[in-house]
C-alpha cells in the first residue's frame, strides 16, 4: 500500500472511531434494567452469550479460516483456522484454573435466594466475582475489536463505501457487546461510570487495532495476523459464554430468562449480518 497523508487517512480512522464507540452506546442500554431487576440481568447475560456464540461461529471464525486460506489454500487453511479457535479456548481455560475458586467467577452462587432472604454476606461474596466476570468480557472483547479496527481501518483505505458497510455492520455488533461488558460490572458495584468506562475502553481497541495493525502488523505478517487473532479470540469468546456467561444467566433467572435472551442474542446478530449484505 502507497504512502498516505494524515489527510487520507483521517476518514478511515474517523469510521474504525464510530464503529469502537457503539460499544459505549451499548453500556447505555445496561441501565435500563434498574439496579436490582436479576430477571433483567438473566435475560442480558443469555443475551450477551447468544452475541458471542453466533458472532465466533458465524462470522469471526470464519474470517479466521478466510485469512489463512489466501495464504495456505483451502484445506490447510480452515485447519489452520480451527487450531487458533482451540488455542483460544484452552488459553481460556488455563487461565480459568489459575484463579482461586473463592474468587473464581464460573463458580456460582444462588444470588436470587440470597436476595430473597436478605443474606446480604452471600451477595456481596459474589460482587467480586461478577465484576472479575466483566473485566474479563471487556479483555475479550477488546481483543475481538482490535482485528476489527484493523479491518474497518484498511477496507475504508482502499474503497471508501465497502469501509462504511463495514463500519455499520460492526457498529451493531459493538452494541450488544457493550452491553455485555457493562452489565456485570454494573450490578457488581451498581457504578454507571465505572461499568460505561470499561465497555468505553473495551471499544477504543478499535481505533488503537487500527493503528497498531497498519503500521506494525501489516509490513510483517500480512493475512496471517488477522487469522491468528481472529481464530484465537474466537475461541475465548466461545469459552467465556458457555463457562462464565449462561451459567451466570440461570444464578440470576432461570431456564426461560437464559434462553430468551441467548435467542434474542442470536437474532440481533443475525439481522444485523444480513443488513449487512444488502
């Protein structure tokens, strides 16, 4: 790619800045549940996790597999794909068996009866873990808009329109994965700001991958980064909503909040990928 002005460039770092952003807009929407509503927590925990699921399988795995097969073709390269999502997921899980359990946010507790029977001491010993619940997400996430920075970042370089697409389709993404960013954090500490800043720094890796990606990665591994970083980060998404995401949902609903909301999860993503293709 040609040298480019500040100038040129500007436009394409102004999309990757609005696409990072709706991660903030999403966190927004955190605080529409009241802080007390677990029902309305359950229904955005499940939903958080049917974004992640069907975003990782659908879309961000693919790119993975995509990425590498423009280098090693089409079976090695989907092998390839496949190898950094597992990878992500056991980096997850080892990381997962380095936390102490009594801080371990996988290892949940029926915060509903607690509520219920005012055990205040129970509620507060799963603060913590919630809020370690969030701050992971938020990692994870981070790690999934770097790519996408990227992306936005150099699509827009090369063809304007197809970067605008671009941008719109992940901005719809970022909103529902703010949402589940802030919403941990949020009935952790009942702290809008902090829950509103960790989705806000979450969502600035987008113009910080696009930066990054293009100066650095770009001159040294081309495809090949993205679909390490693609596979892997699917992977981790994968891992955090079926081991800390809907196990949480059932502690603060139940079977049909969890699966209410991992289904709406799903069908945003859904719609949002096809709007995305007209």
């Amino acid at each position: 790619m040609q040298a480019l002005t500040i100038a040129e460039m500007l436009p394409a770092f102004l999309l990757t800045l609005f696409a990072g952003l709706s991660t903030a807009l999403g966190a927004l929407f955190t605080f529409w549940g009241g802080e007390k509503n677990t029902k309305f927590l359950s229904v955005g925990l499940g939903f958080s996790a049917g974004v992640m699921i069907y975003v990782s399988f659908v879309e961000i795995l693919v790119k993975s597999q995509d990425a590498f097969t423009l280098k090693y073709g089409e079976i090695l390269g989907e092998s390839l794909g496949l190898v950094a999502f597992f990878v992500g997921i056991a980096l997850s899980f080892v990381i997962d068996q380095l936390i102490p359990d009594n801080i371990n946010p996988h290892h949940t507790l029926d915060i509903e009866n607690s509520i219920d029977n005012k055990d205040t001491q129970t509620i507060q010993n799963y603060r913590a873990p919630l809020a370690r619940m969030g701050f992971f997400t938020a990692i994870a996430i981070a790690l999934h808009n770097f790519p996408e920075g990227f992306a936005t970042f150099v699509s827009a370089l090369n063809n304007m329109t197809t970067g605008i697409s671009i941008a719109l389709a992940i901005a719809l993404h970022n909103i529902p994965e703010g949402l589940a960013i802030a919403l941990p954090v949020y009935h952790a500490t009942g702290d809008r700001k902090k829950a509103f800043l960790y989705a806000l720094c979450s969502g600035l890796a987008e113009p910080v991958g696009a930066i990054i990606g293009f100066l650095i990665l770009v001159p040294i591994m081309g495809d090949l980064a993205l679909g390490i970083t693609f596979g892997v980060v699917a992977g981790i998404m994968v891992y955090i909503s079926f081991d800390e995401l809907l196990p949480a949902a059932r502690v603060y609903g139940n079977d049909h909040t969890t699966i209410f909301g991992l289904v709406i999860g799903m069908l945003v993503m859904s719609v949002s990928l096809i709007l995305f293709k007209l």
